[in-house]
C-alpha cells in the first residue's frame, strides 16, 4: 500500500499543464523577438544608400566596411578586452568571423555595384543553404511545411526581382555573384549564432565584427595594391562622421540580429529577414529610383506572410541547437 501511494499523490495533469505553460512561453519569447530581426532587416535593407554615399565622397564600399566594422570590433575589445580569447580559442566563432567576413564583404559590395532588389534577392535564397545547414550543425527537422515556407518567401522574391524579358535571376555579373556568395555566408552566420549559444554574447557580437572589418580590409588593401578600386581618401570630417555613424548603427543591428538570432531557431531566423527585401525595394524606388510596381507589392506580402507563418511554428517541431544538446 505504501508503495502505491507515491502514485496517487503525482496526477497527470501538473505536468500537462507545465508543458503548456512552457509552449505558450515559448510562442510569445518568438513573437517579442521579432521587431529585433525586423529593425536589423531595416537597418540592412537600407544600407546601400550609406554606402552609395560614402563612395561618392572616395570611400569604396569595402574601405567603409573595414572602417565601421573596424570601429565597432575595437570598441567591443576596449570594453571587454578578455573576448579575445574566448573567441580565438572557439573554432565555431573563428568560422562565424569568416562566415560574417563573406556575407558583409558581398552584401555591401554588390549593393555599391549592382541593382539593389536584384542583389537583396540572390543574398536572400539563403533559406536553401540554411534548411542543409542547420540540419547538419542544429539537428532542425526540414518538414513539408519548412520546404512550403521556403518556397512561399523565395517565391515572393522572384516575384519582386523579375522583369520581364530578364529571364530567371541567376548569377550574371559581378554584383550577382556578391549577392549569392553573400547570402550563402549569412546562412552560415544565422546557424552558427544558433550552434554557439553557449559562448557569451560579447564573444558572439566580437567575431562578426572583427570577422567583417578583418577579411573587408585586406580584400580592399589586395585590391587597391592591384589598382582595382582606389585607396582611402584624405581625412575628412563629413566620411569619417558618416563611417563612425554607420558603425554605431551596424552594432546596433548585429546586437539585435545575433540576440534573436540565438534563441530562435534558424529557419525562422532567415525567413523573418526576408523582410529585408521589402525594405530595400521601397527604399531603392524612394532614393534610387528603382521601379516599385504591383509584383513588388505582392511578392513582399508573400515573404511577410512566410515570415510570419515561420514564427508561428509550434515549439514541438523545433530542436534545440547542436552545442545546448550536447551540453
């Protein structure tokens, strides 16, 4: 009898509850991280207009990313100079450092040279290098409603890219070689964040940054030492403010982005920045003159609509990521 009393005393139901309580936690932690990835899209999706006018005042577009990445690394280091060895002795943020190097290098890059939706949209197919990266690193399930979502945001993509008579958007020039490479990379980025959660968040926010301003500056002193694309200008007061004013703004974009980023899973990560590719159609026609028609408006509604339906996922249906598991 005594040993049939423990029995009695633990109903089913507390548990139950319990489970529902952390789901519904869960659901409302995704939906209060959202403006997060969102003010980062924004900051990004208008990006190239700094840039653009940086290099019209003799700053190349990889010279600033050095500069404003630069600066941010150095602060991050003067506040917390011990980072350092937490990152270098972690080969998972050496490889975020590289990963974030690729993805600023082309996105910025190719937003100086080509047309903006079309370069926001090769860097935005990265859901399809995601979905195989996360698989591989975080152990997330690809579903049938994973593989929807996907095509319902890169669908609304195409449809924001196309024009007619241009064919399929694929890799034609320098600035659509940037775009994908660079949109390869931020998968990376987005998957690594998750798989490195047990680092600390400085440790986290110093490797993309120093990885950014590291790997710009050398490609841009490669290139200029080969006569590609020319030297930093004199000091001036008015690029030194706009590269300081842009590194301000990137730490606080990457703050939120890496934030968000590791606690949510990855395929919501990079569906949600999808938005970015509204952001910077509409800026792109507003400051650049880039034609915003009625595909545009449509494809948009479909990556916020995929958006949306990705952070709605159940919790269930999520893993956790690779390095919290085997912890």
């Amino acid at each position: 009898m005594a040993d049939d009393a423990p029995e009695f005393r633990s109903p089913n139901p507390p548990p139950f509850g319990r489970q529902r309580e952390t789901e519904g936690g869960i659901f409302f932690l995704r939906i209060a991280l959202l403006p997060l990835l969102l003010f980062n899209a924004f900051v990004w999706g208008v990006s190239w207009w700094p840039f653009r006018q940086l290099n019209s005042l003799g700053l190349h577009a990889l010279w600033a990313t050095g500069c404003a990445f630069g600066c941010a690394a150095l602060l991050i280091s003067l506040w917390r100079p011990s980072t350092w060895r937490d990152v270098l002795a972690s080969p998972g943020l050496c490889w975020l450092m590289v990963a974030s190097g690729m993805a600023n290098i082309g996105f910025n890059w190719g937003m100086l040279v080509g047309e903006v939706v079309r370069v926001v949209l090769l860097f935005y197919l990265m859901p399809v290098w995601a979905a195989p990266l996360a698989r591989w690193l975080l152990g997330e399930p690809i579903t049938a409603l994973t593989v929807a979502r996907i095509v319902m945001a890169v669908s609304g993509a195409a449809i924001v890219l196309y024009e007619p008579g241009l064919g399929m958007p694929v890799p034609s020039s320098l600035a659509d070689w940037l775009g994908l490479v660079g949109g390869i990379a931020f998968a990376g980025v987005n998957v690594l964040l998750r798989y490195n959660t047990a680092e600390r968040d400085s440790a986290r926010v110093l490797a993309m940054f120093a990885g950014a301003g590291l790997l710009a500056t050398l490609l841009a002193a490669t290139m200029t030492a080969a006569g590609v694309i020319a030297p930093p200008p004199p000091p001036a007061p008015l690029w030194i403010a706009g590269a300081i004013g842009l590194a301000i703004v990137a730490l606080a974009a990457n703050l939120s982005l890496q934030y968000a980023a590791a606690r949510l899973p990855a395929s919501v990560t990079v569906l949600v920045m999808l938005s970015e590719v509204v952001f910077a159609a509409v800026s792109a026609s507003w400051f650049a003159g880039e034609a915003l028609v009625t595909r545009t408006l449509i494809g948009g509604a479909m990556i916020v609509l995929a958006a949306a339906l990705a952070a709605l996922v159940p919790p269930a249906a999520t893993a956790p990521a690779g390095r919290q598991a085997s912890a």
